[in-house]
C-alpha cells in the first residue's frame, strides 16, 4: 500500500486489531524498530491512542520510506505495510542565463508544480460468472490544484485492442477524500454478461500534468475445473458398471418372461389333449 502526502502537513497511521487478539506490536521503518531518531522520522506513538497510532505533526523529506507493523500473539504473526512518499515539492531553477553561464550557484524557488497523479490503491482483478455482479475501485492521490483552470479527472473505461470505450450497463461514482487531495472512483455492474468480461482502465489526470495514471484489472469468467485423468478413468468404470447391470438384469428379466410363456405352452397342450382323448373314449 502507498500513501502520498504533501509535505509539510501532519500525518498519523493506525495499527489497531481486536481486543486482547494481539500481544505485541512491532513498528519498522526501512527494518528499523522504532522508537527512531529524528533523523530516521519524525514519527512518534500517539500516547492516547492506545499505542495503535504512529503520527507526526509536520512531515519531513527524512520521514519517506516503507513503514511495518507486526502483530504478534502466542500462535500467530500479521504483517502490514505502507510506503510513505512526498508530494508537493518546489523546483529550484537558475536565477538567470548569466548565472548558468558562470555556473553559479545562486538558485531561486518557482512556484509549486503540479506533480503526477500517484496511486494510492490499485483495482484487483475478479473472477465472476453470468449474471453476478463485480465492483471495482481505484485511488490516487492528486494533490491541491492552485491553478483555477486545472480539475481533476478520473473516468473507467473497457479496452479493446488497447482503445478505450465506455462500459455499458454499468454505474461509475467518483468520491473524493482529504480534503480533495485523493480522488477515487467505483466501476458497478450489476448483471455481468458475456461482453462485459475483458480488461478495464482506470484513468486518472491531474490539473494540466502531462502525465496520465492508468490502473488495469481484469474481469474474468469463472473457470471450469479440468477432470483429471484418473477422475476421467474412475467415472468411466462406474459408468460402464452400471451399464453391465443394467444389461443383465434385463437379460434376466428376458430370460424369466420367455420361461414363464415356454411353461405356459406346455400346459395349454396338455389341457388340449386330455380334452381330445376324452371325447375320443366317449365316442
């Protein structure tokens, strides 16, 4: 996970599980334990927070870096990570021509430049069947705008061939947070079909930066188990065991219908002839 802040404003990130779950917590900066020093972060716990809260009230270049906590009990271990960066720095140029020219090492500082949107959660792919549903989401942080002409702009799209089309049957909401400075946006489809399965971009731009971010997620359908071949062979013998009951008890059906009208035969003949012989003796 990534989280972008300008410099200069407060930050604070929580490390919070269930009551009496976890024994110990661990904080890590770059694989360093904390309490840190002030020039390995400016970052101190939050002494009303339970100890479930690293902050620091003006962020520093010094405090960039990945950031860990590890809960810990008697069985088990969680893990969980994010990398701090810096947005918002200022661009030191050259006073004048003259001054590269003498190679000068006088520099004044521009204005604040508009940098590029960066994430700040990526969509993950899903794999749905016809008629479901899927939601996707995507995040970055884009910063303020002091330009009264720039916006910001996020738009979902499917592509094909690597062009973008708009998504049909679909609901896209954009949400914004921190004070604007992080925008996000849900992709909805409530019943997937065919057409809907492929690749989707989220596309976001910031103010007039030449930069765009492109986040991909891939819709897929759901995948049918192949039968292996001793699952093929084991199907195939129960098959053709029951298609050999199934012949023999028909044979034996046969079989006891053909006896049962073979003695049938035999007792109408001998009802026949003991008839004829008494109207033989009668004559």
């Amino acid at each position: 996970m990534e989280a972008v802040i300008v410099e200069g404003v407060g930050e604070e990130h929580h490390c919070m599980v269930r009551h009496n779950t976890a024994r110990h917590g661990d904080r890590f900066k770059n694989n360093k334990p904390h309490p840190w020093s002030k020039d390995v972060s400016s970052f101190i716990v939050y002494p009303e927070a339970a100890n479930q809260t690293i902050y620091s009230p003006r962020l520093e270049e010094n405090d960039i870096g990945n950031y860990s906590c590890i809960l810990r009990n008697e069985t088990h271990a969680i893990k969980h990570e994010i990398e701090l960066r810096l947005q918002g720095k200022t661009l030191r140029t050259p006073s004048s021509p003259r001054d590269i020219a003498a190679n000068s090492s006088v520099f004044s500082i521009s204005a604040d430049i508009l940098d590029n949107p960066m994430p700040t959660f990526r969509p993950k792919d899903q794999m749905m069947g016809v008629g479901e549903s899927a939601r996707f989401y995507c995040e970055a942080f884009v910063g303020n705008l002091y330009l009264p002409d720039a916006t910001n702009e996020i738009v979902w799209n499917q592509m094909f061939d690597d062009r973008p089309y708009n998504v049909s049957d679909s609901l896209q909401v954009n949400v914004t947070r921190e004070e604007g400075q992080i925008i996000g946006s849900y992709l909805s489809i409530p019943n997937i079909q065919a057409h809907h399965y492929g690749r989707y971009r989220c596309q976001i731009v910031s103010g007039n930066s030449a930069q765009k971010l492109n986040l991909s997620v891939q819709l897929s359908p759901v995948e049918v188990n192949a039968i292996t071949d001793t699952q093929l062979s084991a199907e195939v013998y129960i098959i053709a065991t029951m298609v050999l009951v199934m012949v023999l008890v028909f044979v034996w059906f046969c079989w006891t219908m053909q006896q049962r009208t073979s003695d049938s035969k035999k007792d109408n003949r001998c009802s026949a002839q003991f008839i004829a012989s008494n109207e033989h003796e009668s004559v």
